[in-house]
C-alpha cells in the first residue's frame, strides 16, 4: 500500500469511528495524525535498524499524506 493509499485508509477509519459525533474531517484528520504519531514511536523498539528506518519514512509519509487532506 502506498503512503497515500495508507493515510486514505487511516483518514477513513477515523471518519468511520466519528462520523455518528457530527465530527467535522478535520477532527477526523487529526484522529489520523495522533495514530501515525504514535507509530512512528513505535518505531524505535525494533532491533532491526534498517526495517525500523524503512518503516519509520514510510510512516513519515503517511502523515505527510494525512496532512495534504
């Protein structure tokens, strides 16, 4: 899945969740942003340093996507 596809997916997840409180996107876009947020801190515990260096840019992008919305 690509960066887009994936912020896509996490914006929609959230719009899901949210949409019966009359949440405006942009709540939604938020929502997004903590999740990815908290993934990329997640990032640090592996002891594979290049699979953590990999995923932590794939999730950068993802939240660069997200911000686009």
């Amino acid at each position: 899945m690509t960066p887009k596809e994936k912020a896509d997916s996490i914006f929609q997840q959230m719009y899901r969740i949210l949409w019966h409180t009359n949440a405006d996107p942009i709540h939604c876009k938020e929502c997004a942003l903590i999740a990815v947020d908290l993934r990329l801190e997640g990032d640090f515990i592996f002891t594979d340093i290049e699979y953590a260096e990999n995923s932590y840019e794939y999730w950068k992008q993802v939240k660069n996507e997200i911000e686009k919305l």
